[in-house]
C-alpha cells in the first residue's frame, strides 16, 4: 500500500544506495514475482527518490560499469540542514579562550599527578588551541591512541577558567563513561542529553560548549539535531573522532562531511601504546590493514590461536579466571599497584552465540566462588 516505506527504511540504513539495495530490501518482505515487480517499478518512480549519480556504461562493451547512485529526499534535507548549522556555527564568533588561560590549563594537565608528569606534544598543543578559538564549531580528527582525552582535559580547564559550562556526549553509553573519566568533562549519551533537552532539563544557554567524542559514529539526522539546538542556544560544538573508525549505525557520515567543510586539527602520533611496533600496528589498524595489524602482534608472541571454538572458548575462560585470581591475590596481599584493574578485564566476542555461551561461563566461575549471589530470570523480547 505504501512503498515508500522501505524508501525509509532503506535510508535509515544509508544515506545512499543502488537498485539491487533496493531489490534486496524489498525482497525481505515480498516473495511473488508480480507483487515483487509492481512495487519495484512504483519505488523506481517514486517522487521520494533522487538519483546522484547516472550509470556509468563500459563504451567498448556496453555493460553497466557502476550502478546508478539514488538517495531520498528525506536524507537531502537532512544533510542540508546539518552542513548549514555547522556553517552558520562556524560563523559565530565569541568562544576564544586567552591564550594566558589556555597556557595554564596545558601546565595544570600536565603537572596534575605529581607520580606521573608528562608534557603534550605539539600537535596536541595545536588541538588545545584550536577547538579553544573563537568560532561556534571545531574538530579534532585523531586515530585511537593518539591523546584526544588528554588534549581535552587540558580544554575543559581552559574553557572552565574562562567561566564557561562544558557538557560531554557520545552515542554510546561506554563511550559517554571514558570521556568523563579521562576527561572530566560530565558526560551523558547523546539520546539522553536529547531528552533531557526536549523536556525542558539542563537545556543549552549561550557560551556553553558541548564535546561530542566518537562523532564518526554519530548519523546525519542525530548531528543535524544536536548542531540546531546548539546553533539555537548559541552554545559551542566540538567535535572528536575519527571517520576512519566505526561507521554510524544509521544513515549518513555527518563527521566526514563536517570536518571537510569546517577544518579539523589532527593528531597523527599514536601514544596508548608505548613500543614502537605497538604503535604501527595501531596505525596499520586504523587504515583498514587488519592482517598486517595481526602479524606484528603475532611475531611478537601477543597473538593466541586454537583449532577450534571450543578450545578459545576454554581458553578464554581460563585465562579471565587466571588474571580475576591474581587480581584478588594481589588486593588482598595489600600490593601498590596490582596488575589490572577489574575493568581491565575485558572479554569480546564476534557472535550472540559465542557471547552466551562466555558469559554463561564466566557467571559459573563467580558463582563457584561464590562471588554472585541468587540468580532471577526474567523474559525478554529476544
């Protein structure tokens, strides 16, 4: 009755895409051939369609080289709105920190753990300085590990010796909790900060600045939301990412388009990882150079393989209980410096199956030890 529907829900998922994608999105729901054909033709001539790009024909052999390229109106005016608020943004003025505050704030970062002192590099320097100007919108482009928190610790002080009030947001509730923890900057999910907006709580006022941290991930219309309230608050956004890191679960890579339109400052020096081969690997990583990434971990001894599921699985369980053991071992001996940290222990898994089966696992540890008490189940949609 409606075709139009899959054209929306198509483009929830992309920004843009190809007949095929539209033939196998609508083959999820219609499997006669005629029904197939009818509502494929209606969406081909849909008034909610809009073709980008024309098929590109091969001239010597006549057969389709690349598909047509189609959007929706709907996206269109999305991005369109997003690429004017960061624009309009750009323009406003009225946010620079003195370059006396900022000096400060880098040498109270840095002289903050006595145990501990370091110095920003420049180029982190740089980055301070720049999302520290005077303009409504900055970004910092920077692989994983190349000291975004750090640099904006620095900034929160800045900005927070300047009297200004700084929010922190992130599409991911992990990510929200690592930016305040290595930030300090209070931070929140970007759908509950949304929320809390549309009802009227902790709403946006003019100086403001607002840290969106993993903004690769953030989609078309979810930026194009949080950049009009800030644009309408005269508050200031700031940006931090990679858009070469995971992609946003829905439509649209609002990070990438922004920064080449605004400008961004960049961090290329990886510093999480401390050994030189560590550090390529992270880069090799970033660019998408997986097997190369492994390889060096593997000559190094870092890299565990087994024949089969069940043997990883085993294995994984043994090591987390291993590594749990001796971290109560060493609390309880009263030790300085243990060796982890329970949120240190981390365990991933690629399917839902091998995750059950994990934590089905690692929960008979704790109970055994008796560290869980009484178990409840409750159902769930899935």
């Amino acid at each position: 009755a409606e075709p139009e529907l899959l054209l929306k829900q198509l483009s929830n998922e992309r920004s843009t895409f190809d007949e095929r994608d539209i033939a196998k999105a609508l083959h999820r729901t219609v499997d006669d051939p005629a029904d197939f054909a009818n509502i494929r033709a209606r969406l081909m001539a849909s008034d909610d369609l809009v073709m980008l790009k024309p098929q590109q024909v091969d001239a010597e052999t006549g057969k389709v080289a690349e598909p047509a390229v189609f959007t929706t109106r709907d996206i269109l005016r999305v991005e369109y709105d997003m690429a004017r608020s960061a624009q309009v943004l750009s323009e406003h003025e009225g946010f620079a920190v003195s370059d006396r505050a900022v000096a400060a704030a880098i040498r109270h970062v840095e002289t903050g753990d006595p145990e501990k002192p370091f110095k920003l590099d420049a180029e982190q320097v740089d980055a301070v300085r720049h999302v520290t100007g005077d303009n409504g919108i900055a970004a910092v482009v920077g692989l994983a590990g190349t000291g975004k928190s750090t640099l904006l610790a620095a900034a929160r002080v800045a900005w927070e010796s300047d009297g200004r009030r700084v929010i922190g947001a992130a599409l991911a509730g992990k990510a929200a909790e690592g930016l305040e923890d290595s930030s300090g900057i209070r931070s929140r999910t970007l759908a509950a900060w949304e929320l809390a907006w549309a009802n009227g709580h902790e709403t946006l006022h003019r100086g403001d600045v607002v840290v969106v941290d993993e903004a690769g991930m953030v989609s078309s219309q979810q930026m194009a939301r949080v950049l009009k309230i800030a644009e309408e608050a005269g508050a200031k956004v700031v940006l931090v990412g990679d858009a070469m890191q995971l992609q946003p679960i829905q439509a649209g890579a609002a990070f990438r388009a922004i920064t080449e339109r605004i400008g961004f400052a960049e961090l290329a020096g990886v510093r999480r990882q401390r050994e030189p081969w560590a550090r390529e690997a992270s880069r090799l990583f970033a660019r998408g150079e997986v097997e190369k990434g492994l390889d060096a971990y593997a000559q190094q001894g870092r890299l565990v393989e087994a024949e089969t599921r069940d043997e990883i699985i085993g294995r994984i369980v043994s090591d987390w209980t291993d590594a749990r053991r001796a971290l109560v071992r060493e609390t309880a001996e009263g030790a300085n410096t243990p060796l982890l940290r329970g949120d240190e222990l981390l365990v991933l898994a690629h399917t839902n199956d091998d995750v059950k089966r994990l934590n089905e696992a690692l929960r008979a540890v704790l109970m055994g030890e008796g560290a869980l008490g009484e178990g409840r189940s409750f159902p769930t949609e899935r």
